[in-house]
C-alpha cells in the first residue's frame, strides 16, 4: 500500500555504507539549485510586506484592505499543495520545480504592463501556486540528498538560511526601485523585469542538474483517491497533529512581523518609503544568520531545549524593544545614522526565532519514512499558508484600528501557544519513531 519502493531505514543504512563521489557530486549540483530556487522565491513571496506599503501610497489602500494580499499568496499556497501533495512524487520533484520555475517568470515579465490592486492580488496567487510546487519538491528532495538525521537538520536549516537570505535581497532590490519622493510613481513595477531574470536564470540551472528520483518512483496501481486517504490518514496522527499547530503558529508569528514591519517602520517609527524597506531587511538579515548558526548549533545540541530558549528569548526581546518605539523624536530621519534605535533592535527578533522552522520540519521529516515525505511536505505547506495568512490579516487589522505597538505585542501569544505546543511535540516523538 506504499506509494514508493525504499528501504524505510535509509538514514542508517546510507550513514553507515560508502558514498560514492560522483553520487556526492551529482547531490552537490542538485543542492545548489535547490538554494537557488528558494532564494528566487524568498524575494518574490517576501516582497508582499513591501507591496503593501506600496499599495496603501499608489492606491489609497487603507491597512485592513492591504493585507487580503497575504491570503492571495498564502491560500493559493495551501489550495495547490492539498490538491498536489499526494501527487507530487508521480509528478516528479524536478519536473515540478521547472513547471513552477517557467511560470512565475512569464508572470513577472508580465507585472510591469499592469498598475492596479487587483494585480498584485493575482500575482501573489500566482507565486503563491508556484511555490506550493518548488518547497513539496524541495523539501522532499532534501531526503534523496542527505544521509542522515542530522544531515537533513543541517541541511534544511542552510536552505531556509539561504531563504532569508533572499528576503534581505529583495528588500534592497525593491528599495532601489521606490522613489520615495514621489509615495504615488509606480515606476517601480520595473523590479519584475529583473526578477524575472532571475527566475529565467534558475529554470535553465535547474534544467541542467542531475536528480535521481528513483527510489520514490510511484507504483502504477495507486489510485489517487487511496493518496488523499493516506493524507489525512497522516494529518490526524497525534504528533502529526501537534506539529502542525507548531507549524500554524509559528508562521503566525514570523508573517505578522515580516508583513508588516515596512509599514511598522513607515508609520510608526515615520521612516521614509524606501528607508522603511531597506530597514527591515535587518530582520531578514538577522534570520538567515539565525538559520546559518542554527545549522552548526542543532548538529551538536538538543533542539528542544534550543528552541525554548529562543522563544523566551524573543517573548524578552518584544517586551523590551516595542516601548522604544513610543520615545521616537519626530525629528526628520534622512538615512541609517538617523533611523530610531527601535528600528534596529525589534528586528533582531529574526535571530532568535530563526532555527525553530527549520528544526522543528526536519524532525517531522527525518522521523517519518521517506515514501511520506511528498505528503508530509504537502501539509507542512498547507498549514504554514493557513498560519501565514491569519497573521497578516489579524495583525494588519490591529494595525489599523489600535496601532502598530499593539499590533505587534500581539506576537506574545502566539509563542506562548507555541511552546505548549513544542512540548507536547518533543514527548510524542519517541512514540512515532517506535511505531516506524
């Protein structure tokens, strides 16, 4: 009744036996382009905080308009991968990773001929979808990769390091475009010309990396309806179950601040456009240095106990650096040498939520046998999506009617759920891996 042939131990037996290193090579390629894929994403998806800064000064969007864009890229995100999860490996993970590749980039050439809200809506759909397919296929690709638990930790952390990565470039490349002294230009629309590039250059490196797929090859007698009920056969598994309120909620939090921290800064701290984007690339920044530490750090300590301490850390860090936003002078701010200290310390929240993503889908992943990775990824996907959107919506909906203090203090609950939740994660484990 599996979807594919393998050998469920996989990780013991690859850790223990040779390598070859024309494998090790071809893994090297194939590794490389993964990195690239989520760093083209990483600024596309991540851009949905700019543009909606953007869209309240081209438009006249209020802030509880602006945020049904989040939905746009996050239920496309979680409507394809429920329809797709289950199906990904017959599609194939490289071919999957092409499709997405070869139509995002058509959509972003397409995006500088258009200036409405209603544009926006239906790229963010559009990359949404496509992204749906590039992180099912990566992070199921990164079990073909790697030979080890701790492999796949560490592995997974640098690629959503790179991730972040990403983001921090795509803040300074729409910055670059913004004229702040016209709120009203949308001559910066020209940034898809280059982010099309972008996606052009990692469909062709794509195309020419090796990718052997066929120890997930699909069995030519399985019905799709019997992969759906395998689905949610997974989904309702106890510790799958919890996982994905750790999941839900953790994107939660990391959406509503990476949102909304342009217009944070716009706003409330009343930094310019353009200064207010390339300002919150410090929180970008100080995620993929999280990610990048992480995957040394998880290779030697205990991820729970890692983990606690982040988010306690980060609860610490809110309460601290928010009511440094209410003591701004009101005095014109030029650049990064008059920006408020509050600018740059919130920010640094990314470093301490940094390794829980990765971490916490990699042990969900490296625990489960690799023929349940496709399906797995799928719902990883789809509630991440789910929490994404409900963050942006709950926060810019605070935003609007409280403020962006109070908006922002909002991120304490959610965490305090997430460490129950992380518990209650970490006791079900051994019994998961017993029943393998």
């Amino acid at each position: 009744m599996d979807t594919v042939c393998i050998d469920q131990d996989r990780f013991a037996n690859r850790s223990s036996g040779y390598i070859p290193k024309t494998i090790d090579m071809q893994n090297w390629r194939i590794k490389t382009s993964l990195f690239l894929n989520y760093f083209v994403f990483a600024i596309l998806l991540n851009s949905v905080g700019t543009v909606i800064l953007q869209v309240q000064n081209n438009f006249s969007i209020t802030q509880g308009s602006a945020a049904i864009l989040e939905p746009f890229k996050d239920l496309s995100i979680a409507i394809v991968s429920f329809l797709i999860s289950s199906y990904i490996a017959r599609i194939g993970y490289k071919r999957a990773m092409l499709i997405a590749l070869g139509f995002i980039s058509i959509v972003e050439f397409i995006m500088p001929f258009t200036a409405s809200f209603g544009s926006f809506m239906l790229l963010f759909a559009a990359a949404g979808s496509s992204f749906a397919l590039i992180k099912m296929s990566v992070y199921s690709t990164i079990g073909l990769v790697t030979h080890h638990e701790k492999e796949h930790i560490s592995l997974m952390n640098f690629i959503e390091s790179f991730f972040m990565i990403g983001v921090l470039t795509g803040y300074f490349i729409f910055s670059y475009f913004v004229d702040s002294n016209h709120p009203h230009s949308t001559s910066w629309l020209n940034v898809y010309y280059l982010l099309g590039g972008i996606s052009t250059l990692a469909f062709v490196l794509l195309w020419s990396a090796p990718l052997d797929e066929s120890s997930v090859s699909s069995l030519q007698d399985k019905s799709m309806v019997r992969d759906f009920i395998q689905m949610f056969e997974l989904m309702f598994s106890p510790i799958v179950l919890i996982f994905i309120f750790c999941a839900f909620f953790y994107v939660l939090i990391e959406q509503s601040i990476m949102s909304w921290l342009p217009t944070f800064n716009n706003k409330v701290l009343l930094l310019p456009a353009a200064l207010s984007i390339q300002m919150s690339s410090i929180l970008a920044g100080s995620t993929a240095a999280g990610r990048f530490l992480a995957g040394i750090i998880l290779k030697k300590l205990n991820w729970f106990l890692v983990l606690i301490c982040c988010l306690l850390l980060a609860a610490g860090l809110v309460l601290v650096a928010i009511p440094l936003a209410e003591k701004t002078t009101g005095h014109a701010i030029t650049g990064w040498a008059t920006a408020p200290i509050a600018a740059f310390i919130f920010p640094m929240i990314g470093l301490l939520l940094a390794p829980i993503y990765p971490a916490i889908n990699s042990v969900i992943l490296s625990t489960l046998p690799v023929h349940k990775h496709g399906t797995m990824s799928g719902l990883i996907i789809i509630f991440s999506a789910l929490g994404g959107t409900t963050g942006s919506l709950i926060t810019g909906n605070i935003f609007q009617h409280y403020g962006g203090q109070s908006a922002f203090y909002f991120s304490l609950i959610p965490m305090t759920i997430l460490i129950i939740c992380l518990t209650l994660f970490k006791r079900l484990q051994p019994k998961l891996k017993s029943s393998e």
